[in-house]
C-alpha cells in the first residue's frame, strides 16, 4: 500500500549523466479514488503487441507433417493434445494460447513468371503486411503498413518510443539479395507505411541504450562504458528520493525492478567482456553486445522487452527471429542440420522430424518471455495478462516454398479482448489476414474494414 499520499507521475524518470530510467507502475501511481482510477485505466492502459516471425514454416505444414500433427494438433476447440506437435513446450500455458491453423498467406506467392523462386526474398515483408511486395532491386520498395505499425501509429504515441523493432540473425545486407527482390524485403518485418520499412536492432547494448539512456549525447554514453560502471550508479540520489516516497509495496516493486535492470546490464556487460577478449567466437562478424549462444540472445532480447513493458517506453515490439536462408545450427534442438537444408526435407518422414526438432526448440523459447510478463504485476493484473504475443510464419511447407497452412499462434490475455485456451482451424483457402483483421479488431482498430487480402473477418 502506498503510505505517503503524494501521486507520483506515471511517467517518471530518474535522470542522470545522461542515463534515463523510467519507473515501473507503482500503487503511489494511481489516481485518487476507484472510478477516477477506472476511467484512467481504460483510457491509458491499451494492449500490449509483440509481433514475432520465425521464418520458414513448420514441418507440420507439410502434407505428411500436417497428418502427423507435428504443428497444429488433432482436435479443435479445447480439448486438444500438444504432445505430437512442435507446441508441446507450451503445455503450462495452452488456457493462454489460442491456436489458429489452416490459413494461407497468398500474398507471399508468386504474382507473375519472374517471381517465380523468390519466395525467401519477399516473404517476411508479407507476414505482418499481408500485403504482395513490389520486385525491385532499387529503393522504390511497396508492399504494405504492417499490423504492429497500424496499431502504434494509433496506441503507441504516449510512450517514448512509439515501437521497436528486434531481429537474431545478420541484417546488414545492401542492395539486391536475388530473384530481383531488394533486401529490405527480407530484413524487414515493421513497415510504417507501404514504402516505409523500419530498420531492426540486433545488438541487446542497441536497445538498452534506447531504453535507458534516452537523451544521453554519444560522448556520455561513451564516459559511462569507460567507467565500467552501472547506469544505475548515476542515478543513485534519485533512487534514494523516490524510494523515501513510497509504501513498503512499493519500495519492494521498485527494488525488484531495478535488480532486474541491473542484471540484464550485468549480463550484456559480461558478453561484451567475452567477445572482445580475443577468445575464438562462433559468430566472428557479430557485434560485441551479440552473445553466440540462440538462446541467451533471444532471452535478452525478450528481457529487454519486458523491461520496456515494465517501464512504459514502449508498447509495441516486433521481433524477427530468424532468416529464410539462415545456415546456423541449433544443437540444442537435437539436430545437427543446419536450419535452411533442414527445411528442404524432401518430404522424406525422417528429414521431416527431423525439421521438426528445430521447430520445436524455437518455440521452447517462448515459455521464458511468458513467464517473464507473468512475473510483472500491475495492480489486479499481470503484464502477460496485458499483452498479445503473436508468434507465426508466413510461409507454409518450407520444402516446397508454399504458403499454405501456415504456423499461427497468438499467447497472452490481451486485456480480456481473446478467449484463450482454444483451437480454431479453419476452411481451406481462409487469408492469414482474415485472422489477423479479427486480432486487430480485438487490439482496438474495430474500424479497420480490410487488411492486406482479408476477405472477411473470422471467430478467433
């Protein structure tokens, strides 16, 4: 309980050489009496979207995959069995999760002869569009704005940063990648508009630096890594103020979330130390604050938005997890195969389950950020209660580069908006974007009457 009675801003910074940390939400942040308190919520708490590709479809989409129920599962509705499929990882969170399967991303596919072959250069600039992009090498890309980008634009202009944009893989290619398609079609995910496309951060120390370090100049971020000190220790007089200000609750929400801060520095700072120690790296050309390992690289970067949700610098993130034509293994899952050659199976059931393993390490992921988001209370409710994971792929059968079936799952509580824990399978033919018009709908954009090839809106 907050003990003190002075309101404290929402919108609070504790300000330092150049560091900036905003406050995670605080009972002393609440407006005076219920319905004032109500009012404000509904009108300044919306949902909050993370858009995540992992590229190049499931080995349940394939015609033997699909029968083997290596994504989607067997039985529709709530009463479905996850143990066959790539999902299992997420059992403790199925009342969580809503499943939606058997939708096709034609706007990905080929539109004419020349086309033809360059599914993996144009196919993540659809996902998020649903939009067919324009073959060109030059800079007069088109394709679409895209969901998370909609849904900024109109709910994501309160906070510091309206959006951000994650990546895993190497992004720094110019020019044209091949089949006479640019390759900001493959790096981008995020279109402002339908020419717009929105450059991704690959490096944790990137992003950091974003949410904590707003408004430092070049040459005080550069004096605080030389003093090999935590941001924190320059706003140390202002933890001390603002904690003398609150409840017993309270000091204890703001201690947690500055340990939690602290420890995802702690962590960057001791991948920087490594990689730039002259010790042999398994990704040579990454940048410093880039670990080798997948899966700490995918876990920091899922802290860092949780951190971002926690403190209201943003509420919108996309996240692209990988590259169509990526050669990276995954030992981890299981397989020794690379990623791309693993996708081109044959169809052959052994190589199929094989895809499979690596699908299913990618989604043994995402536990970690749901439970990191469960973690995070405000008031009555918790950040994974607030927030709508959509995790899927706009690609089908990856073997035979089709868009058919394709993987969609969407995870969180969306603000009450989506009854979870169910599995919606729908008739063949049915867009992607009909179900992504429906999730709009749900985050608040109800006007939208279409989005990319929608035909329609569907129960989700």
């Amino acid at each position: 309980m907050h003990l003190i009675g002075r309101h404290i801003p929402r919108r609070t910074f504790l300000q330092g050489m150049g560091a900036a940390v905003a406050l995670p939400f605080l009972d002393a942040m609440r407006p005076a009496g219920a319905l004032r308190a109500l009012e404000r919520g509904a009108a300044t708490d919306p949902t909050r979207l993370v858009a995540i590709e992992m590229v190049h479809g499931s080995a349940g989409s394939n015609e033997l995959g699909a029968t083997l129920n290596l994504w989607s599962p067997a039985a529709t509705g709530r009463d479905f069995d996850l143990a066959p499929s790539s999902l299992r990882a997420l059992e403790a969170y199925r009342h969580r999760m809503n499943i939606y399967s058997n939708t096709d991303v034609r706007m990905a596919e080929a539109m004419s002869a020349e086309e033809i072959g360059g599914d993996h250069f144009r196919s993540s600039a659809v996902f998020l569009t649903q939009a067919h992009p324009k073959q060109t090498e030059g800079s007069d890309v088109l394709v679409g704005p895209s969901l998370d980008q909609l849904y900024a634009q109109r709910f994501g202009q309160e906070t510091p940063i309206p959006s951000m944009q994650l990546c895993i893989e190497n992004i720094d290619q110019s020019g044209g990648c091949a089949y006479g398609y640019t390759c900001v079609y493959t790096d981008s995910i995020s279109w402002a508009s339908e020419t717009e496309p929105l450059p991704v951060i690959r490096d944790p120390r990137v992003v950091f630096e974003q949410l904590f370090g707003a408004g430092s100049t070049a040459e005080e971020r550069a004096s605080r890594l030389r003093a090999d000190r935590s941001i924190l220790d320059w706003i140390t007089g202002r933890i001390s103020e603002v904690r003398s200000q609150l409840g017993g609750a309270d000091r204890q929400r703001l201690e947690r979330y500055l340990e939690n801060v602290r420890e995802v520095e702690r962590r960057i700072q001791r991948i920087e130390a490594y990689n730039t120690s002259g010790e042999e790296r398994a990704l040579p050309m990454a940048p410093a604050g880039v670990p080798d390992s997948f899966r700490e690289h995918v876990e920091l970067m899922f802290d860092l938005q949780a951190l971002a949700f926690q403190s209201d610098m943003t509420r919108v993130f996309s996240f692209k997890m990988g590259r169509d034509s990526s050669a990276r293994v995954y030992p981890e899952s299981g397989s020794e195969r690379p990623f791309h050659p693993a996708s081109h199976h044959g169809g052959r059931e052994d190589a199929v389950l094989e895809f499979a393993k690596i699908n299913s390490y990618h989604v043994s992921m995402l536990p970690y950020f749901l439970k990191k988001l469960e973690e995070i209370s405000e008031g009555d409710e918790t950040m994974l209660d607030k927030t709508m994971i959509i995790y899927g792929s706009p690609m089908g059968d990856s073997n035979l580069h089709n868009h058919k079936r394709c993987p969609l799952i969407v995870m969180g509580g969306a603000n009450g908006s989506l009854d979870t824990g169910y599995h919606h399978s729908y008739a063949d033919g049915t867009p992607m974007a009909n179900v992504m018009l429906s999730l709009m709908h749900n985050l608040g954009m109800d006007d939208l009457q279409s989005f990319g090839d929608s035909t329609g809106v569907e129960a989700i």
